[in-house]
C-alpha cells in the first residue's frame, strides 16, 4: 500500500500523525523544534529568511492554545499543504498564502515559538486576557520595525476602503 494511504480494519483513512504532515509540507518550511513535539500555548511567528539565513523578516503573528494545532490540524495554517488534491481541501488562508508567497520569492520560511503564555489558573477571563495581550504587545514590536503590517486586530470595525475614504477626507 502506498506510504500515507495507510487503512485501519474497518476501510476507513487512519489519521495522518505529525511526521507524516511534515513530510507533505513543501521544501523549505523550518518548523520550531518546540512545535513538533509539544502543546504549547503561545504566541508564535512566520518569518522570512534569505539564502543566507540572514536577513529575518517577519510577516504574521498569532496566538493559540495549541501551536501546533492550529498548524498542523484540519483547518489549520497547514490544512491544504496537507490535504491537497483531495476532497478536504479548503479555500486558503492569509497563513498559507503568505508562506506560498514567501517561497515563491525563493526565501526559507522559518514558524518559531516567540512567547510560551503558561496558563496561570487564577480566573479564567484573565488567562485568556493574558495570551492576546502578549500577542498585540509582539504585533506592536514588529509593526514598529515595519514588519507584519498586514495584520488586523480581531474583527476590524472599518473596512479599509473606508478607513481611506476617511483619511482621504481629513487630509482636505
């Protein structure tokens, strides 16, 4: 049988596990070591590197209970590395086109861990407060070095069509 069209008893597609969703990535995705093996609640990067390893540019930050989840698993930043060509496949997100436009441009792309956010378990609310400020406090330092600039806090209230038409008029 083919390598990943592995079956269990009952017919049915077993599950993909992590290497096997490595290895369906395309070349030159550098995945943080401490993603692979562990659930780490945090925010993370997707960073650009030229040949050289050099030249670091970053071009998304986000936030999750679970990095490696929200890579790796259905719906995930990896959803239609992984299942490309079949019938999972899903519209691409922001994630996936920025890495495909990073590759294109013959750059490595680099996911690494920037802040582990342990829970504390003190409350509740102030745990979920405490992993999306982290992640807005790194979008800042980023868009300060003219980095990540494409990004919108949850639910952006202005469209930008409209955000220019305002800016267009303040300027008369």
């Amino acid at each position: 049988m083919e390598k990943g069209k592995e079956k269990s008893i009952s017919g049915k597609k077993m599950r993909l596990n992590i290497t096997q969703k490595l290895e369906k990535l395309p070349k030159g995705i550098l995945i943080d070591d401490k993603i692979k093996g562990n659930s780490i609640r945090g925010v993370y990067g997707v960073f650009s590197y030229d040949e050289n390893n050099q030249n670091e540019h970053c071009y998304y930050i986000g936030r999750a209970v679970d990095i490696r989840s929200r890579f790796f698993d259905a719906g995930g930043h990896f959803h239609n590395f992984i299942w490309s060509k079949s019938d999972k496949e899903i519209t691409m997100k922001i994630v996936e086109n920025l890495i495909k436009d990073i590759l294109k441009d013959k750059k490595q792309v680099k996911i690494k861990v920037i802040t582990e956010v342990p829970y504390e378990f003190d409350n509740y609310y102030r745990d979920m407060q405490r992993l999306a400020y982290e992640e807005y406090k790194v979008i800042e330092e980023y868009q300060n070095k003219n980095q990540a600039l494409h990004q919108l806090p949850e639910g952006n209230w202005i469209k930008l069509n409209r955000w220019e038409d305002l800016k267009d008029n303040m300027k008369k």
